[in-house]
C-alpha cells in the first residue's frame, strides 16, 4: 500500500472514485467503524468522569433503584 501524501477531501474523494462498488462499501463500512470507535472512547471517558464525579459526591453507594426514585421524586417535585 502507498504511503499517504495528501489529506484532503479531493485527494480522499479521487482515491474513493477509483474503488470498486464492493470497495466502496468496504471504505464506508470502515470509516464507521473509526466513527463508532471515536464515541466508544468518548463514553469511557465520560463514565470515568461520572464514576468520579458520584465518588466525590459521596453517590458512588446509590442502588439503580435509589437513583430511580431519586429521579422520580424530583421529576414529580417531591
């Protein structure tokens, strides 16, 4: 495989122009992929972050169920 020169939308959309409708789909499939990943590693950081977050607060204890009717009662403005 030749080494990339040029990252830009051009240079990527001749490259694509030039793939097979097999190969295209296998390029869309992978860039999916590189999208899905890019969430994945969002959300890990994000529950790391509320991981955090409910130890400093002292929530790190709470049951589904507690954090249920918690949500609950502040939905019904208890």
């Amino acid at each position: 495989m030749g080494q990339v020169k040029e990252l830009n939308e051009e240079a990527i959309l001749g490259r694509f122009r030039q793939l097979s409708p097999d190969e295209r789909k296998e390029a869309l499939d992978f860039l999916d992929f590189l999208a899905y990943r890019g969430n994945v590693r969002r959300w890990i950081e994000f529950d790391g972050w509320a991981l955090n977050l409910a130890k400093d607060r002292g929530f790190s204890n709470l049951t589904e169920e507690d954090v249920a009717r918690i949500v609950d009662d502040f939905r019904s403005g208890k």
